[in-house]
C-alpha cells in the first residue's frame, strides 16, 4: 500500500502536501485526482514540497497525494538512440500518437514494447557475471553493438542460462543467475544518481570537433567540459549542431531547452533531417533528443539535464565516447529559480537559489573518461558541451560564472564578430582551455612537435594584430613598418581563412587536424617569403595584387589527399611572382 497524503496548497509547478509517514528527498509522488508525476523537492516536518511534473491547474487542496518510494528513474535498454524524449523520459511521438501530449497524468513507457531486437549471447551457463557486465549485445542502428548488462548496482551471480541467439523484445527473459535474479534488454536507473564506474583516466585525448578555431587554440579533452557562452543569434545552436554532426564522439545526446517559443521546434524539425556525415545515414541514428518545448512545466525541464546525463552514463557504459549537449543551461536555471521562487527561499544573486552552483555540479561532475564496470579493458567516457545565454551578454552573471568554474574549455561567442559575420562567432582572447597540457602528448605525436610551434604563430600573429591596430590608431596605417603593414594583412587572413569557418559550407564545415596543419604551415610559409622579399626592399604595396586571399580560400576546400601538393604547387607560384615583383629603389 502506498503512503498517501493530501494537498494543502498549489503555486503553479509547485505543489504543498501534508503527510503522515517518512518522505524522502526527491520521492516521486502522484499529486491530485489527475495524478500528476512530481518528485519531493522540500522536506519540512510533515510538510513536503514537490515539483510537478505537468500543468497544476484544476488541482485542489484535499485532493490525494500519492507517495511512491521510489526516486525519479528511467528505464534504459536498446531504442533510446532515435528517440525523442520529454524531461521525464516519455517518447513525444508516443505521447501524440496516443493523444496524450496535453492531457495529464499519462503513463507512457520510454521504450517501445513492439519493437524487436536481434539477440546474441556472450556468456554461457557457468559464467561469472560482474555487476555492470554484459550478457549479449543487440544491434541499435547500423553501428552500435547495444550492450544488455546486468544492473551495475547489483551484485555479481553466475550464469544459469542465456537466450539463445535470435529475435527479442523487452518482455522477453534473457538470462537467469543461480540465485534467480532475471535479466531482460532494459533495466531502471534513478536519474539523479550517477552509474558506478571502474576509474577515471586522465584527460589525454580530444575532443576532436573538426572546427580549426577550437582544435587548434582551445582543444577539449575527451571527457572534459566546455561552456559555449553568447548572446542571442551568436551562434550557440549552430556551433553544437556543428559538434554534434562532426565530433569524434560515438553518441549524443542533446538536451533543448527552447529560447524562444518555436525554436525547440525548430531543433525538433532540423535535427531528425541532419545526416550523419561518417555514416551516410540519418544522424538520429546515433543521437538522443530530450526536448523541452516551452508549453511543458518548468519542474521537467530541471529533470531533463538529469535524465539526459543518466542516459548518457549508460552509453558510456557499453564503451562509448558520448557527447551531451545541453542548449541552453541558462533556461535550465531559470526553471531552477522559479521554483525556487515558489518555495520562497532566500534568494542568491539575481534571484537564482543559493544551491544553483551545486545542482549544476552534480550534472558536470558526471562526466569524464573513464574504465567501465562491466569490463575494465573498456573505456567509455561523457564530454559536456553545455551553451549558456547570459541575458544582455554579459559573462559575470551566475549560470555562466558557475559554468567556467565547472568546465575545462571557455568558447566565448562574441556579439560583434557575429555582427560582423565572422563565424563561429568565437572571440580568441577571450576564450580558453585548461585542457592543453594534458593534451600537448597526444598531439605531438599525432602532428609532431611542429605542431606546438605552429600554434604560437597563429597566436602570436593574432595579438600582434591587436597591438598594431592600437598603433594605428595614433599613426595611421601609413605610419607602420613595411613588415608591420603584412603582419596585419597576414592576421587578417589568418582570421579570415582560418578562423572563419562556414557550418553550412559542406566543403567546409569540418576540418581534419592534418589540413588545420597544413593550412598553418602554408601561412608560415607565405610569413617567410613575404618577409624575406620585404627585407630586400620590395614595398607592401607592391603586394596588391598578389592573389593571396582567393588561393588560401580555395586551399582551404581542397580534399585532403591533395592538400599537400596543392598548397606546395600555390606555394611555388607565389614565390614566382614574388620574385617577379622588382624593387623599387628609392
Ligand atoms: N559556424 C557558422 N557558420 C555560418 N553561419 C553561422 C555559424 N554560426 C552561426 N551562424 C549564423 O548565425 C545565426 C544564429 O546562430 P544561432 O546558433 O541560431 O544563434 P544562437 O543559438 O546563439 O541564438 C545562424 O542562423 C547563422 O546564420
Ligand atoms: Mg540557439
């Protein structure tokens, strides 16, 4: 029998309960005659507070309240890839197939029980299984192997017997221990509790997101955490789809959280037709959506980023890198300080509540690379991507400070590049990455110790152009070097050419390490011929003509078998007419 107590009082989301018996922390109840989901949020004598999960209005105080003693889950297993899910985890699809996408109280099972799967055994009678381990796989979608495992907060058993290979659906019994414990395709997990893992491994690999501006100046670890902080229509949802589409991630998952009232709309319509530029098959394939449009309660969008990261965890899991999206975490917050609100708590800066910083840490803290419980061979891991909007652009507020102090890599999106339509609208002096240490023996080895120095150019050339525009500013353009007057064309182009970068330009949108490489040391060694012609007397603008920025632009496209060879031919020529130009003696 469950507990029941009854309502004493409704402020939107936020429902006030009486109760007569123990309640824990974030128990999920079913409120009122409709029976509304809803997890305890508050504990006060016998008075509790919870979050509902759907619209209140209607409800009365007297009405039942009904207390589970169970804590907010989601049932994992094969068929969340492809899947459109609300904050609590119900398919939206089924949700509107059964009508019930407005009306309240649905029980809708995540996963679908019709949908078949293709069994194959890994352990046979006798086997020792470790909690987390797997007894078979089913393929989900043309490239992931779907682990079915025993829960990793069970205890280790033994093999009784395993289904044979063949066809299965999520009712089907699939293995049975010596103790009788059963195992079927799905398990449940409560999703504010991060899964158990072997050990974490340090942050030595990337990840690689094919965008020059971030893998070459502010590269992030597989594992680590980035924040992509703007301002509206600087870019934010372009660059993680970018992400999502060319990351050297595995999986997805990305949590919307709609700025305005039709753009969840808009990533719900865009990202089911995006292709998955790898495979040649629909992106969906690999990826997890959780969508919280903005008729939906704000309790389930505070949910969504826990729900969206337990899923994550349970890919991770299996062995994969996984990369969870969420856009933006700054409407996140905002539904955290609404009900903060209705709680009438304290509240910290800007109205969000004091416990703002520790919520979002116990999403960060969750991911990472680690060694996976079931086999300790395996490596899996969880990158965070998360884009905040500051309101008026303005980092010093709390969602972006809590952010940065949480993640490893900072891409600051900037109002004024974006004006200017220079995209990804990143600004390179504000943004950062902790992560380059750690990264520097991967990439030397991948690139050489060249790399390193390669780098330093473009950065150096880069805030040499800051100080010479300084300097202009006083002396005019005129008033510069001849070397200083190419050091700012140079940096333009470098800016132009390489930091820019167009997402919707197939030819350009992704960018391998080896070309980043290659377009590097073409400019280097366009610096040294320039240079070297200058120190001989010939003038900057004796350079006018020279094709310098439509022979890098088309260098840029080139595939990268050719690159080389392209970028020596273009070299050469360059040299030629260099040496064409005569120096005018004065
Ligand atoms: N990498 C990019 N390449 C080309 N255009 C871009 C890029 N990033 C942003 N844009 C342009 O900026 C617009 C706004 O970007 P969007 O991601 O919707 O901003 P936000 O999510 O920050 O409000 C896009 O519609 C697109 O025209
Ligand atoms: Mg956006």
């Amino acid at each position: 029998m469950a507990n029941m107590g009854r309502v004493v009082g409704i402020s939107g989301p936020v429902v006030r309960a009486a109760v007569s018996f123990p309640v824990r922390m974030f128990e999920i109840v079913r409120a009122g005659k409709e029976a509304l989901l809803g997890e305890v949020i508050r504990i006060r004598g016998n008075t509790v507070d919870i979050q509902v999960y759907e619209e209140t209005s209607g409800m009365r105080v007297g009405e039942p309240v009904e207390f589970s003693g169970e804590l907010l889950s989601v049932e994992l297993g094969p068929g969340l890839l492809g899947s459109v899910l609300d904050g609590i985890g119900r398919p939206l699809a089924r949700l509107r197939e059964e009508g019930l996408y407005i009306s309240r109280g649905a029980n809708v099972r995540t996963l679908d029980e019709s949908r078949k799967w293709f069994f194959s055994p890994l352990k046979k009678p006798g086997d020792s299984l470790r909690p987390g381990e797997g007894i078979g796989s089913v393929p989900e979608g043309t490239r992931i192997r779907h682990r079915v495992m025993l829960a990793p907060d069970s205890l280790q058993g033994r093999v009784e017997w395993v289904a044979p290979e063949g066809e299965v659906s999520l009712q089907d019994l699939l293995c049975r221990l010596e103790d009788g414990r059963e195992i079927r395709l799905s398990h449940r997990w409560e999703v504010r509790r991060g899964r158990p893992f072997s050990h974490r491994l340090p942050f030595n690999r990337p990840l690689l997101t094919g965008q020059r501006i971030l893998d070459t100046l502010f590269p992030m670890a597989l594992g680590g955490a980035a924040v992509i902080p703007g301002g509206f229509g600087t870019g934010k949802t372009v660059t993680q789809q970018s992400l999502a589409k060319w990351c050297n991630a595995d999986i997805i998952v990305y949590i919307g959280c709609g700025e305005r009232g039709n753009e969840m709309t808009e990533v719900l319509e865009e990202f089911p037709s995006l292709m998955d530029p790898y495979y040649n098959v629909p992106l969906m394939e690999r990826m997890v959506l959780i969508a919280n449009t903005s008729n939906m309660p704000v309790a389930a969008r505070e949910a969504s980023i826990y729900l969206g990261m337990t899923i994550a965890e349970y890919y991770r899991d299996m062995g994969y890198a996984v990369a969870i999206m969420a856009d933006s975490t700054s409407r996140w917050a905002e539904a955290l300080r609404e009900i903060g609100g209705r709680l009438e708590e304290m509240p910290g800066e800007e109205g969000y509540p004091a416990y703002l910083g520790t919520r979002l840490a116990q999403y960060y803290e969750r991911a990472g690379r680690i060694r996976t419980l079931g086999d300790p061979e395996k490596e899996g891991s969880i990158s965070v991507i998360n884009a905040v909007s500051p309101p008026g652009g303005d980092f010093s507020e709390p969602v972006t400070q809590s952010s940065l102090r949480l993640s490893g890599a900072f891409w600051a999106l900037d109002k004024s590049l974006a004006q200017q339509r220079h995209f990804p609208a990143i600004n390179w002096q504000n943004s950062y990455t902790l992560y380059d240490e750690s990264l520097s023996g991967f990439f030397r080895q991948e690139l050489g110790e060249d790399w390193k120095t390669l780098r330093f150019f473009l950065s150096e050339k880069l805030s040499k152009e800051k100080a010479l525009l300084e300097l202009v500013q006083l002396v005019g353009r005129d008033g510069l070097s001849e070397q200083d007057k190419w050091t700012l064309n140079l940096s333009e182009l470098s800016r132009v050419v390489f930091l820019q970068q167009n997402a919707f330009d197939s030819a350009d949108a992704f960018c391998s390490l080896q070309k980043m490489k290659g377009l590097l040391e073409t400019l280097r060694s366009l610096d040294t011929l320039v240079s070297e012609r200058l120190a001989q007397g010939v003038l900057f603008e004796q350079l006018a003509e020279v094709p310098f920025r439509t022979g890098l632009f088309s260098l840029r496209t080139i595939p990268d078998p050719e690159f080389s060879s392209s970028a020596r031919k273009w070299l050469s020529e360059i040299q030629e007419t260099l040496r064409s130009i005569e120096v005018v003696v004065r």
